[in-house]
C-alpha cells in the first residue's frame, strides 16, 4: 500500500510514495482507491528507491471523480 504524493492533471501523471524498496514494478499497474471507491488506476512508468511516477489509465477514469493527492495505492 501507498499514497498518491503528487498530481499533474494537465498532463495525466501521479508520483507515488511507493518505490523500489517497497516493491513497486516499472509496466506495474496500481489501483487508486478513496475510502472503499475505486477511483482510478494508473501504469507506472518510473521507479526510484522510495517513490515512482505512474500514468493514469483514461479507461479506468470513473466519471468526473479525479485521483488527488493522498487517495491510497494498492498495487
């Protein structure tokens, strides 16, 4: 589990708190969940030792509720 640290709306992007370290995988995709609501998933592109950056997947977009900062990962 881990934590949406950042979000670019503008070009769809989120930076994780979850790296290498805690198993995190480049090709990885991750769930983004609110509460008990799924709100999206993303692909992560980049892996660090304790944080990565994933694209969020636009076929898993549900409505107009957008992944924000602090929204929890599961991957």
């Amino acid at each position: 589990k881990g934590q949406v640290a950042a979000v670019d709306p503008r070009w769809k992007f989120l930076v994780l708190n979850v790296g290498e370290n805690q198993g995190a995988k480049e090709r990885g995709v991750v769930m983004v969940r609110r509460g008990d609501k799924l709100v999206g998933k993303a692909r992560i592109v980049s892996v660090e030792a304790n944080r990565s950056v994933a694209n969020v997947l636009p076929a898993w977009k549900q409505g107009d509720v957008a992944v924000a900062t602090g929204d929890q990962v599961l991957y």
